[in-house]
C-alpha cells in the first residue's frame, strides 16, 4: 500500500485488525520508506530502513504530527539517496548522540584519570583546579562543539584575575584537547590561536625590602597567610609549602625533607628551618586522618591560591603587580645581598642551574647543609628585621674545608 495522506486511515485500520502491538506498513513505490506503528502509541513514525554490512538499520523521519506523507516521502528519498551512495545516516545519528554525550566534564574527568600517574601531585592539583573551577561554563558542551570563540571569552575572563592564571589555565585546556584528539574525539584544537596571556620572557620582579614588609604586616593570622610567611622565608616554590605534610618534618632536629616527588628537580631536599618557621608551624593545628599542615579536608593540600591571593592585593596595593613566585626571587636576591654565596643560596632553593648546572652539577654533589641553615638563619633574620625595625644579628658563616675563615 502507498503511503499518502488519503490511505493513513486505512493503514491505521490495518494495524489495528492485525493485533500486533508493532508492526511496519512499507511503501509500495518506494522501497525502505515505512509507517511504524506502536500500540498505544499517540501518532506513528515515518521511517527508512535498510541493510549496512548484514545488519538491518532503522532510521526515524518524524511522527505524523510533524510530517505528511509527502513530506516523509521527500526526506526519505534524500536519506534513501544517501545510503546508495555508501552513507550510513542511523550510524551517524548514533555517533553524533555519543559524541554529545562526551562533554567537556565528561572529556576532564577522563583526561585527570589518565594524568593521576603522570603529574606530580601539586601539578594535578593545578590542572584540576583549573578545569573544573576555571573551564567549567564550559562543562556542558560537547568538545566536539566548543569553538576558538567560546575558549577566547572564558580566557578574557579569567585574565581579569591575572594573565599567569590565564596562560596556565590556556595550557592545561590545550593538553585536553590533545588527549582528545588522540581518543578520537574531534579534530581540531579550539584553544589554537587564542590570546596566550604569556610574554615568554623571564619575570624579573624582584620585591624592595619595604615592599616585604608590606606584604608581610597585611598577611592574615590564617593558613595563607602562613603559607606566604614560609615562602618569604625559604623561597620554595609554591606548591612545595601548600602541600607541606606532617611526615616530612622532623621537630627534634629542625628538618624539613622534601622528597624526590616532591621537588622539580626530582631531587630530594633537605632544609634545616629557622626558629621563625616552626613558630609559625607550630600554630598549625594537626588534623586527624589528614597528613598536610594547609587545605580543606579532603587530603589535597592547599590549593585555593586565586581567591587569597586577590584578597591579599586588595589589603596590601604594590605599585606594581607580583606573583607569589617573586618571593622566590626576591629571597634569591636578598641573600645575595646580604653577603651569601651563589652556590649556597642555589643549594637552599634546590635550584639546579648556575653553579650547579652543566659540569659543575655533573660532579658537585656537595648539600652544604650546614651553609643552608645558615643561610635560611641569615636571611630569617633579614626579614625579622625589616619587619619588626629591630636590628640584625650577627651571624657566622661556615666555610667550606681548606678555606679560610671570614675576618
């Protein structure tokens, strides 16, 4: 029987007498094009169905609510048309559904499980606080749908709070789409040609003595501000005093050792703290089950440095901007300028390079520990000074075997 308007009825009534609760009328002159119809269904479905490598496909046209004969005829030669020339329309449906389904959520939660045994703990840190606080007005969208213009919108926004976010938050999106591509799941990376947010030349901004004192006087009785006053302190990076565990200090004789995963380097580091340190350590209270002095509780560390460090720029206004890793630099300097040695003050900050770098590194594997205490004690004191006026102590230096003594 033709599928017209005029013989609706009467297919209708066909399916009716034939007592079956499913059952497909085709078309007389066009082969594939079928009226499905379901028991207790409201209105039946236009269809085409066809074979693609032995199996029987079934794609769905629309109700006859939507659609009249004609029209149903008209998509179904198109589809029909398709299918001849090797298309697999229903296949394409499906793949489109499940690519649908792989939203950038979906995509992120796949791409941090794969990077759990690749990243260092504070790197996964970052690159999850990035793609699921920063990135996530994108959650909703399938990656295959997400253009350059929506990444270019949230990357402005971000840069509002500070262009090193933006250029980290850039890259950490860039890796996903990588892994994406690489599982198939689109071709293209949206995030090329957005704005960087990155000059790609090394910062130089070193914080003035006052500009320390500053920043110390307006830090806060919290962990934060903990964590900021053991950075100015050590001049670790970052995440090394955010992710600072119990069992890596030792109070009886003062150490604080960071392991190889720890480190940048991949090299174990073993600091001999000054007594301004574990004071502020000994404020700390110790929480059951949780092995890290900073953050919530989920046993993550400390990880909400955005949000603390705008508050801290809005009680404390630099003339120019800073980021938490200029204390790194401005303590490198510091003790330079207080009369410690290059090779010593890169022993402190575990920094290979410089004196440690190329041939030197290869065959100095001196720690200077006890110089690296006296250093840190040094330059604790340099900063106990600036920030309270009261004058340096006179500290002295201990010298390498078979050099002579400092007049």
């Amino acid at each position: 029987m033709k599928i017209t308007k005029q013989n609706l009825p009467n297919i209708q009534q066909a399916f009716i007498a034939s007592g079956k609760a499913d059952k497909i009328f085709f078309d007389d002159d066009l082969p594939g094009f079928g009226l499905r119809f379901r028991k207790g269904g409201r209105f039946a479905s236009y269809c085409v169905q066809y074979e693609r490598q032995g199996w029987q496909k079934r794609l769905v046209l629309g109700n006859t609510a939507k659609l009249d004969p004609d029209e149903a005829r008209k998509a179904a030669r198109r589809e029909l048309a398709r299918i001849t020339l090797g298309g697999d329309p229903q296949g394409d449906k499906q793949a489109a559904a499940i690519k649908n389904k792989l939203t950038l959520k979906a995509v992120a939660e796949q791409f941090l499980s794969r990077k759990e045994d690749e990243l260092r703990a504070s790197s996964l840190i970052e690159v999850t606080r990035h793609l699921q606080k920063d990135w996530k007005p994108l959650h909703r969208y399938p990656v295959h749908k997400i253009e350059r213009r929506n990444v270019a919108a949230i990357l402005g926004d971000i840069a509002k709070r500070g262009k090193v976010t933006a250029a980290r938050a850039r890259t950490t999106l860039s890796s996903l789409f990588s892994f994406a591509i690489e599982e198939g799941y689109l071709d293209q990376n949206p995030v090329i040609g957005t704005n960087s947010y990155d000059p790609r030349t090394r910062r130089k901004r070193v914080l003035s003595d006052n500009e320390l004192a500053r920043v110390w006087s307006a830090l806060r009785d919290d962990e934060y501000g903990r964590i900021v006053k053991l950075l100015m302190l050590t001049g670790q990076r970052r995440d090394e005093v955010g992710l600072m565990a119990w069992s890596e200090l030792n109070r009886n004789k003062g150490v604080w050792s960071l392991p190889e995963s720890r480190t940048k380097n991949k090299r174990e580091h073993m600091l001999t703290l000054p007594l301004m340190c574990w004071q502020i350590i000994d404020e700390v209270p110790q929480r059951v089950g949780n092995d890290y002095l900073f953050g919530g509780y989920k046993g993550k560390g400390f990880t909400n440095w955005a949000e603390h460090k705008e508050a801290l720029d809005k009680r404390c206004k630099l003339d120019e901007p800073w980021v938490l890793h200029d204390l790194r630099r401005s303590a490198a300097t510091g003790m330079a300028e207080i009369g410690i040695e290059p090779h010593y003050i890169e022993a402190a900050l575990n920094h290979v390079g410089g004196q440690k770098g190329g041939v030197a590194g290869t065959y100095n594997h001196a720690k200077y520990e006890p110089q690296i205490k006296t250093a840190l004690a040094m330059w604790a004191d340099h900063i106990r000074s600036i920030t309270t006026g009261e004058q340096r102590k006179v500290i002295s230096f201990p010298h390498e075997r078979g050099s002579e003594p400092a007049a």
